[in-house]
C-alpha cells in the first residue's frame, strides 16, 4: 500500500512494485549456502567467519556444518 501511494504521489500510479519473493523453505537456504562456500577455499572461509564472528556470539548462532574452518 505505502509504495502504491508512493508510486501515485510521484505520478507514477500506472507502475507497481514486484511482490516480495516466495519463502523458500530453510532446507533450500542452507543447500544453496553450502553450494556457494564449496567453491570458496577453506583459508577464505575461515576469514569470513572471523569477520562476522562477534555476530555469532552475540546471536548465540552455530557455525554451519558446511564450513571448513581449518
């Protein structure tokens, strides 16, 4: 509603946004994720994780089973 009364205040009410993408369901989130990192090196890896790790504490997340983290 907020984008089509946008879209009308800029005299553009003939457009319209895309709709929000499908959920897809979390099985499929993480086999994507684990496709990508499989073709990033473990040394890579490693230093992404280190870069997002004060997020894992302070989320209380895991790291994923599909990291090498060496």
């Amino acid at each position: 509603e907020d984008a089509a009364f946008v879209l009308g205040l800029a005299g553009a009410s003939d457009l319209s946004f895309p709709g929000p993408p499908r959920p897809r369901g979390a099985a499929a989130s993480r086999d994507l994720a684990a496709r990508l990192f499989r073709d990033i090196s473990p040394f890579y890896q490693r230093r992404l994780f280190d870069l997002y790790k004060m997020d894992f504490l302070l989320f209380n997340y895991s790291a994923p089973s599909y990291l090498r983290l060496l």
